[in-house]
C-alpha cells in the first residue's frame, strides 16, 4: 500500500494548526457576535483536522511522538505550513488598518485557502493510504463550509460599501502573492507525488482559479496581478511572524511539559 | 457472566450526546458498531466533525457504562467512512424538532460540483417552534461546528439548524 510521506502529513496538518491559531485570535474579538463564534467554529474544526494528521503523523514514525510533541515541540524552522496562513490578521499598519485586526484580511485568507482545500481534500480522499483518504473525506465536509462561510463574506464586502470594498481590495492585493507558493512543489510534495498517495496540486489550478474568478466577480473585486517572490514557508523558510505566532501557541506546553489538567 | 453484543448495545443505549441530550449517541450514529474480535469486544464510535469537544466526553461516558455494567469490552475510534447526518433516523429527527433544532436536510447528492457549492443548498429550512418555511440563515456556523444559526421571518424566532454533513 502506498502511504504518504510523513513530511507531507506535516505540511498538511501544519497548515491547519497556523490558520487555527490565527482563526482563534478572533475568539472574544468578532466584529459581531456571530463571527465571533463562527471563527471559533472553523478554527476548532482546523485544530481537529490538525490533530488526526498529527496522531497519523507519530503513530508512523514512533519513537515516542505524540501529536503533542509534533504541535507544541517543533521550532519554526520544522514547520511546513503555507507562509499565507502564519501572517498577522491584517496587512501593512497604514491606510485603512486602524487596528491590529482586520476582519477583511481574515476571510480573504480563509476563503483563498479553502478554495484550495476543498480541491485538495476532494482528490485526497480518494488517495490508495486508507489513513490519509479518511481524514480527508472528513475535512472536505468541513472545508466545504468553511469555502461557503468566507466567500459569502467576500461577497458581502467587495459589493458592500465603498469602505468594505476597499477594504476587501487591499486584503486580496496584499495576500493574493502569497498564493503562488500553493502551485510549486515541495520536497515533500514532490515524495508524496511519487509515492502515489498523493495529487500534484498543479493539477488543481484550474479549478482554483475558477472559484476564484466566479467569487470576485459576484464581489466586483479585481483579482490582482502576481509576480516575483515565491514564498516557502512549506520548505520551512517562514516569515518572521511563524515564531511570534508559535511563542504564544507553544509558550504554556514548553513552560509546563506533560502538564495535564 | 458473559455479555452478548445486545447486552452491550442496551447497557449503552440510554447514551445521550452532551450537547444535544435528547438524542441518543446510537441514534445520531455516533455509537456505530459493536463487534467481537480475536482480543475481545469493541465499541465502535466515530467522530462528528474533527475537532467537536465532545468526543472526549462521548468516550468517557461509554466507558464509564461499561464499567457500570461490567462490561469488558475495548473502546475504538473509526473515521472511516466518515459520520455524516443522513445516518440520523428519523424518530431522532423528529426529536431534534421537538427540541427546538431545525434537523439536517439529507446531503446534497451532487457535491462535486464544487465551483457553485456556495449555492448549492438552496432547500428551506422549517421553523422547529411554528413550521413555517419563511426562514433565513444568520450564520454559518451557530453554537457549536455542526449547526448554523437561521431566524424564523414569520414567528420571529432564532433557531439552530443542524447542517447536513
């Protein structure tokens, strides 16, 4: 049977952790009530997916990891997460940003990253490593709200006031560049690629972009034009952000390791 | 004395779900199977969604039933296939509406459509407090992952509508 590389499980679960611990900001912040409890939801549902990667994870490679050490004891530098995802909930402290919270960033991020993960969960789940193909019929399921929870959102801001449009263009402008790293290959993508257990995400772009697109266009918002520097916080070369990001989530089990409670 | 698979099914079956405690845990297929092995029994549950925080709980409390009945039987996690609301039978529909939670229309048949799924599900949702079908969703996501908050136009109620998964 062919299983996936344990570096590819990491990135995926990695990936759900960071926008998890992002989400989670939110908590007691929400710009309504609603939101407020809706992020919470996406982001307990981000943390579960991240949990069943991180068990499958140290079930295969033993010696002792347990999704605890995988979480909570790996430096930035092992994380392979999307540099997308670890980035602050808004963008340069200019212009429209009058606080560190930016809900337009959030659910521009959110919807950018499960256009893709609804593609991906959906391939997936129809992987031959029965483990990986599980988790992934689970997490579609859930992605597929989290798609339809942000681009609703998208929607309501890009063809909402001049404000919220705004708004919603300067979070899609600043984020949209760091979307390029989804469509170049990892090693560790590349092995899962290879090993049969997983798609090469390349031959998803197609269908990205049409989500996209369909998206955008209902929100009168310009998809804007990306080119340079691609990130690589997959390959573990992460923005500054990741270790001030991982200090607050890993700072309580690093001070109290095998606390229990 | 030796317990057969029924004695097991009956000593969990007035398991209820910690948030939802008029539905039953075999009833919202949460409790799905209980098998004999070559190391003994095991009690099958599966998850809802990934991170519900009840699981843990869920767990405990089939546990501590087997315990009280004195029952030795193993408790294991199955995600595959994965839960879904269209194992709900309808007595715990039915139960849900009583509650006062709108239950889940079946899952939408054609979900590989995935570029319109933002608006796939177009099917109204029944005021559990009136019945009438003048209803509106207020968010996604309501007071837990699996239920979504709608509003009832007509009696002008709030309501949770558990969502098809």
């Amino acid at each position: 049977m062919s299983t996936a590389p344990n570096d590819y499980l990491l990135h995926l679960a990695d990936n759900a952790v960071v926008l998890g611990q992002r989400d989670a900001e939110w908590c007691g912040h929400g710009p309504i009530l609603e939101e407020d409890l809706a992020l919470a939801n996406v982001s307990l549902d981000l943390i579960g997916q991240a949990r069943l990667l991180y068990q499958l994870a140290a079930a295969r490679s033993g010696g002792g990891a347990t999704e605890d050490s995988l979480a909570y004891f790996r430096d930035d530098t092992a994380f392979r997460n999307y540099t997308l995802l670890e980035l602050p909930n808004h963008g340069a402290l200019v212009g429209y940003a009058a606080s560190d919270r930016d809900y337009a960033t959030t659910i521009v991020r959110n919807f950018l990253y499960s256009a893709l993960m609804v593609l991906l969960w959906d391939a997936l789940q129809k992987s031959p490593d029965a483990d990986l193909a599980a988790i992934a019929a689970k997490s579609l399921k859930e992605a597929r709200y989290h798609l339809h929870h942000a681009a609703d959102w998208v929607v309501k801001f890009g063809d909402g006031t001049e404000e919220s449009h705004a708004r919603a263009q300067a979070a899609l402008d600043h984020l949209f560049p760091y979307t390029e790293e989804f469509w170049t290959p990892s090693a560790a993508e590349d092995a899962a690629i290879a090993s049969g257990a997983a798609v090469d995400v390349r031959t998803l772009r197609a269908a990205w972009d049409a989500i996209v697109a369909d998206t955008l266009a209902e929100a009168t918002l310009k998809r804007p034009e990306v080119r340079g520097y691609v990130p690589e916080g997959k390959q573990g070369r992460h923005s500054e952000h990741l270790s001030y990001l991982l200090g607050e989530m890993q700072g309580l089990a690093r001070a109290h390791p095998d606390g229990t409670w | 004395m030796h317990a057969t698979i029924d004695d097991i099914w009956s000593a969990l079956d007035h398991l209820t779900d910690p948030e939802i405690p008029v539905v039953t845990l075999r009833e919202l297929g949460i409790l799905r199977d209980i098998r004999e092995t070559a190391d003994g029994i095991e009690v099958v549950i599966t998850p809802t969604y990934s991170g519900c925080p009840a699981m843990g709980q869920i767990e405990d409390d089939v546990r501590a039933s087997l315990r009280q009945a004195g029952i030795e039987a193993r408790v294991v996690t199955q995600l595959a296939p994965a839960w879904t609301t269209d194992w709900m039978s309808d007595e715990a529909k039915a139960k849900l509406r009583a509650y006062g939670i709108a239950p889940p229309h079946t899952t939408p048949s054609d979900t590989s459509v995935i570029r319109f799924v933002r608006r796939a599900d177009t099917r109204p949702v029944a005021c559990p407090q009136c019945g009438s079908t003048n209803t509106t969703l207020s968010s996604q996501f309501g007071s837990t992952a699996c239920k979504a908050l709608y509003k009832c136009l007509d009696c002008q109620e709030p309501f949770d509508y558990f969502k098809p998964y």
